[in-house]
C-alpha cells in the first residue's frame, strides 16, 4: 500500500520529462509572420491610427474612416497564416526567388489549409515589407478560400508598421450561392 502514493508522486515526474528538448530548441523552418503580426497588432492597439476601410460582402459596401479598431480581429487571418510549427516543418517546398523573398508552397500530398505564403522583405531593414498568403478549405460543410496581403514600412515615430491590408474570398455552403467578402484597411 505504501508503493501508490510514491508511484503517483513518480509517474508523473518521469512522463513529464519525455519530451526531446533537441525538438524543442529547434529554429524555426519558415518566416516568423505570427511574431511580426502579434507586434503589429500592440503597436497599433496602443497607437490607435486612423483607417480608412472598406469591407464588402457580395455587392453591399461599406467604407469609413475610423480609429476602434479591433486589431487582433481584423488581423486574425495573417496569425491563422501561421506555418512556423513542429508539425508542419517537412509540409512546405521552400523557394527564394531573390534574397529578399521567401516562398513557401504546400506539397503535393499535403492537406492544410495554408497553401501558399510568401513573405517580401525590406532590403536594409529585413522587415516584411509584403505578406501574402492563400488559404482553403473544403469539408461536407462547407468549401471557402482566403487570399491575405499585408504590406508596411517604415512609420513616424514607430521603427516599422502595417500601412495596407486586403482580406478576400469566399465561402459557398452546399446547396447555397458563394458568398463573397472583401475587407481592406489604409493605415493613415
């Protein structure tokens, strides 16, 4: 009887130890968009700037100038762009067109929603002066696509900021027409 309080306090202890810290340490394979953005999205919570946007479902549209916005929303598809994980690391054919551009395209046999993404780096400041990426998914529920661009630069009184960002897509439920969205921020 006095084996079981020890082995409950010992198991534990072992399994938690299990994990391969060289996994762990490991660098990261892709360009670190979800960092970038996380940074984007404090930097201009706190700031607060003025921008002017249009979002579009189908053909109604609306434009306004506003400074509420709500950036870790309205930038959620760029952190949902994530491919920096473990598990994807063997996932993407890797191509740099020039020395500033990272290319990363899904493989044949793979089945995610990040097909592509490709990050355009700033040539003195190594920031991503563009981020574009396409995203899909199709299940018996539904089928939709997502095109992103981000673009920044360099700001006034900030080392560097998002100025543009477009969302576009749609989604189509069976038996329904597609729905089609556009939302698109200048960063005054």
């Amino acid at each position: 009887m006095r084996l079981i309080p020890i082995l409950f306090s010992i198991v534990p202890l072992l399994l938690s130890n299990c994990t391969n810290p060289a996994q762990q340490n490991q660098a990261p394979v892709y360009y670190d968009v979800v960092g970038f953005v996380q940074k984007q999205i404090a930097g201009l919570s706190a700031q607060k700037p003025l921008v002017s946007k249009t979002v579009s479902i189908n053909e109604k549209r609306n434009q306004q100038n506003t400074h509420d916005i709500n950036w870790a929303k309205e930038l959620e598809l760029f952190v949902q762009a994530d491919i920096n994980k473990p598990a994807l690391r063997s996932s993407y054919v890797i191509t740099r067109p020039d020395s500033a551009t990272y290319q990363y395209t899904l493989k044949p046999e793979e089945h995610l929603a990040v097909q592509s993404l490709t990050v355009q780096l700033d040539a003195t400041s190594h920031q991503p002066r563009r981020i574009e990426a396409v995203m899909q998914t199709s299940n018996p529920l539904y089928t939709s696509e997502r095109h992103v661009l981000l673009e920044s630069g360099p700001a006034a009184g900030r080392e560097w900021q998002v100025k543009h960002y477009k969302l576009t897509g749609y989604q189509k439920l069976p038996y329904f027409n597609k729905n089609e969205f556009l939302v698109e921020g200048q960063v005054q």
